[in-house]
C-alpha cells in the first residue's frame, strides 16, 4: 500500500470518528435546544416551573407552591400551572401538590357520563333486579334480573339478588313459591303465635313493640322469610296509655318546682325582715345619754349638754369683765324661757 492511499485511509478514519462524536453530543441534549454559545438548554425537573426561557442564557427554573400551582413534566419551556378546583357535583379524591395536579371525581351516588361530559344521577336497579355492579366515579350502575331462585322485592342501588328461602321439609310447609319479586313463604305449625285484639286498631307509630304477624297467609299460622321487607310492629295502644301517665309525671314536677321556689323566695324574705329588725333594735340600744331630751313646762325640749356648755361660757364671760361677788351660792341658777336662752333667777347685785 502506497504512502497516498494510507493518508487517505486516515482521513476518512478520522472524519467518521468525528462524526459520531457530533452525534453523541446531538443525542445527549435532552431538551434539544441549545443556548447562543452552542450550550445544551437544562430542563426544569417536575414541581419546578421555568421562569426565564433558555436563549441568550440558560434556563431559570423556580419551585412551584404546593396546593396552588404544580409543574408534571420535565420541560425547558413550561412554567408552574394552577391547581385544577373541584366545584359543583365534583369532589376531590387526590389533592394538589407541586409536582401534581388535583384529581377530581363525582360524588358520591353520582358518576361521570363520558358522552354529556357531567356527572349523573347513579341508575336504582327496579324490583326483580340485582345490583350487578356498583355505581363508582367513572360507570353507572350494572343491574341484572333475578333468576335461579332468587329475588330482589325493593328497589336498590346497592344490594344484589338474595337467594330465596328454603323451606324445612320436616317441619315447615311451602305456601308461596319465590318470585323474581317476592320471596318463598314458609308455614310451620307448631310455633306459638299471636292474634292480636280485633277492637285496637294497628298503630303506625314508631314507638311500636310488638311483630305484626297479621300479614301470615293462615289465621293461626306464622310465616319466616328471609327478607320480606322491613318488620311492621303494633303496639296495642301501649302509647296511648303510657302518654297520660307521663303528662302527669311532668305536671308533678313542675307545681313541685313552683313550690320549692316559691317557699325559697319566702324563707329569703323573712330572712331579710328578720336582719332589719335586728339592726334596728342594735342601733336603738347604742344611743348615748347626751341625745337625751328635757321637757319644760312649755313643751320645748332642750338638750342638757347644749345648757351646760352654754352656761360656763357665760360664767367665764363674767369673771373677765368684773370680778365674782360674794354670794350664799357659787353658780346662779338657771331657767330657761320660751325662747330656749338661760336666764339669770335675779339681777347680778350692784358694786
């Protein structure tokens, strides 16, 4: 081989190489998109949101805020999305977060209709049909008719065909048959039963006692089924009885209350009454002697204690002015006048 055809032979060896080491970097750009300055665009992982798109720089990305805005994708170009609300007959069943939206779904005995795109009513299965499947958030529900000895003898959307009783061939007899509608009734003779008083009416009330056995085919008989429907029960009038006695019980108990108030209020009034009059007479007793009063001859009173301040301050007066003549008494007597003012009994002798 010449020396020419080795040149070519690397060149060629070492475009190829070249080109695929261009087809790896190609590759290994996920966002495929690169920057002016040929750098490969970074994506934003999910529950971050781009805030500034990858160009003349590189991307910004930011945290989305959990429960209102979430970001699902890895992507280069898309920013934190609003969190979907559940509103009118929607409910949510998987909250917000950041990295995923909320997941609404119809409420509850409602499912979603693809073709009117709302959410409906859940279908009730008739009697003489079982719920087949039950109504959920996405299909309505599956009903089916009852066969193979069962029945179904009230409308539902919930329970499915029930297997119709068997009667015991030893000790009961089969008097009606099972129907898609209605269940096989059994009659067994030797249990007690009940007639209940032809004069009391049955009660419809919901304080009702005792089982209604009057729907039984035979006068004397009794029937047992599976589910015949809900129980009916009669009370014979026990609550007509029972209503008097109780209307008396709560009379009783409220002229009793009355009274215990009303003796209450009265103990407290006298209570009171009691303690006023004690006060009155403590006060009475503690009066002391200088509020004690004289009578004249006129009918005017005059405090004692007023008299004697008065007469030292007119015999201290007279002995500053002229000094205190010889006399059989030492203190002049004092009157008083109609006016209330003392008086000597005899004019101060001359000098």
């Amino acid at each position: 081989m010449t020396t020419l055809s080795l040149v070519v032979l690397c060149a060629l060896v070492t475009l190829g190489t070249a080109s695929k080491t261009e087809r790896a970097l190609i590759l290994d750009c996920d966002s495929g998109q690169y920057t002016t300055g040929g750098e490969c665009c970074v994506e934003c992982s999910p529950g971050e949101g781009v805030v500034k798109e990858c160009g003349a720089t590189q991307t910004v990305c930011a945290q989305c805020l959990d429960s209102e805005t979430f970001s699902e994708h890895y992507s280069h170009t898309e920013k934190c999305m609003p969190c979907t609300e559940c509103t009118g007959l929607m409910r949510m069943e998987t909250p917000c977060t950041d990295s995923n939206d909320a997941k609404c779904v119809c409420n509850y005995n409602y499912f979603y209709n693809k073709m009117s795109e709302q959410c409906e009513l859940c279908t009730v299965c008739p009697v003489g049909q079982g719920v087949f499947s039950h109504c959920e958030h996405d299909h309505d529900t599956v009903c089916e008719e009852c066969v193979d000895e069962t029945f179904s003898d009230r409308e539902s959307s919930l329970e499915p065909c029930l297997p119709c009783t068997i009667c015991d061939e030893e000790t009961e007899t089969e008097v009606a048959k099972c129907t898609p509608t209605t269940d096989s009734v059994c009659y067994n003779p030797n249990l007690p039963t009940y007639d209940p008083p032809i004069s009391d009416p049955l009660p419809s009330s919901d304080g009702d006692l005792f089982l209604d056995v009057s729907d039984s085919p035979l006068p004397s008989g009794e029937t047992t089924t599976s589910s015949a429907g809900s129980p009916h029960f009669i009370g014979q009038g026990l609550n007509e009885n029972l209503i008097p006695i109780y209307c008396s019980i709560l009379a009783a108990v409220v002229v009793g209350l009355v009274a215990y108030i009303m003796f209450k209020r009265w103990n407290s009034c006298k209570q009171n009454k009691q303690a006023a009059n004690n006060r009155t007479a403590t006060n009475n007793q503690m009066v002391t002697p200088e509020g004690e009063k004289l009578h004249s001859d006129s009918g005017i009173s005059v405090d004692t204690q007023s008299l004697q301040e008065q007469q030292q301050q007119q015999q201290q007066a007279q002995a500053e002015v002229q000094p205190q003549p010889s006399r059989s008494h030492t203190q002049e007597q004092i009157v008083v006048s109609v006016d209330g003012s003392p008086q000597p009994d005899s004019p101060p002798p001359k000098v």
